[in-house]
C-alpha cells in the first residue's frame, strides 16, 4: 500500500514537471513570424505575417535581410469599405538607421490583392539590413487617424 502511494506520488511530480514548460513558454504570433532562407549563400530572415485593420502610418517589424533585392508580398487583400472600384495601397519600403536619418524607397501600389490575388513589390539597389514597410495610403486616403483600413490574409516579406 505505501509503495502504490509513493509511486503516486512521484508520478504526480513528473507530471508537472513536464507541463511546468509548456507553460512558461511564450506564444507565438502570427505578427512575429519570422523565417530564415539563404539566397545567393546570404542569411535572409523574412517575415512572414498577416494584417488586420491597418491605417496609414503603420509599420512592420524591422528585419534583417541582406542585400538581395527586398521584395514583399501581400495576398488576399481587403478594406474596410471593400466594393470600392479601384481598392489599393500604397507601401514604401524604408531602412531604419541608428545614427543618421532613415533611408526612404520609392513607394509601390498595391491593387492585384483585391481580386485575391498576390501583389508583388521589390525593391532593388537599396543596401541596409534593418528593413521595414510603411503603410502610405488605403483607397487613395493618407489620414491615419479616420478613413478605410486594410487586411492582408498574408504579407510575406523577404
């Protein structure tokens, strides 16, 4: 009877010991995706994430991807006054840098994600490793404050 006891006892202790982990463990979001892939023998991470509900003015995580060309991808796009005829936006793609003003890139318009399809930006010539996009406009509108917002089911960025 005390062995069974003892032997309950010490399983109960495993036991926990091996949740005890899991639940410390962080979760992950789909915002903090990031992937690693090597082009041209260069380590690039790559974000792979989603959008819900942006305005203007919002920003993506920085990433460190090298200088292959940047390219970014948003899929399965939609505003929030979907139906509008000509549905688009307008990304820049922008190096942060730490001791003299950001690097600002040409900014590309978005409008094949509509249809639920991919569009596809890249930029290339640009050097820097801290990379990050901007929102510019949703339908033409630059106000961050009011006016439509936008949703990517994927933006991928690499």
């Amino acid at each position: 009877m005390r062995s069974s006891l003892n032997i309950s006892k010490v399983a109960a202790v495993v036991a926990c010991a091996a949740v005890l982990p899991l639940a410390a463990a962080p979760a992950a979001s789909a915002e903090d995706a990031y992937g690693s892939k090597a082009q041209g023998g260069v380590s690039i991470q790559a974000i792979d994430s989603y959008l819900s509900g942006v305005r203007p003015g919002f920003q993506s995580s920085k990433t460190d991807i090298g200088s292959a060309p940047t390219i970014i991808d948003f899929y399965d796009c939609r505003t929030s006054d979907h139906g509008l005829v000509n549905e688009s936006t307008k990304v820049q793609l922008i190096n942060y840098n730490y001791t003299t003003p950001n690097e600002y890139w040409e900014e590309k318009t978005f409008t094949a994600c509509f249809d639920g399809g991919q569009s596809h930006g890249e930029w290339t010539g640009r050097k820097g490793d801290d990379l990050f996009f901007q929102i510019k406009a949703v339908n033409g509108t630059t106000s961050s404050g009011s006016g439509p917002t936008l949703s990517a089911s994927r933006v991928h960025m690499w």
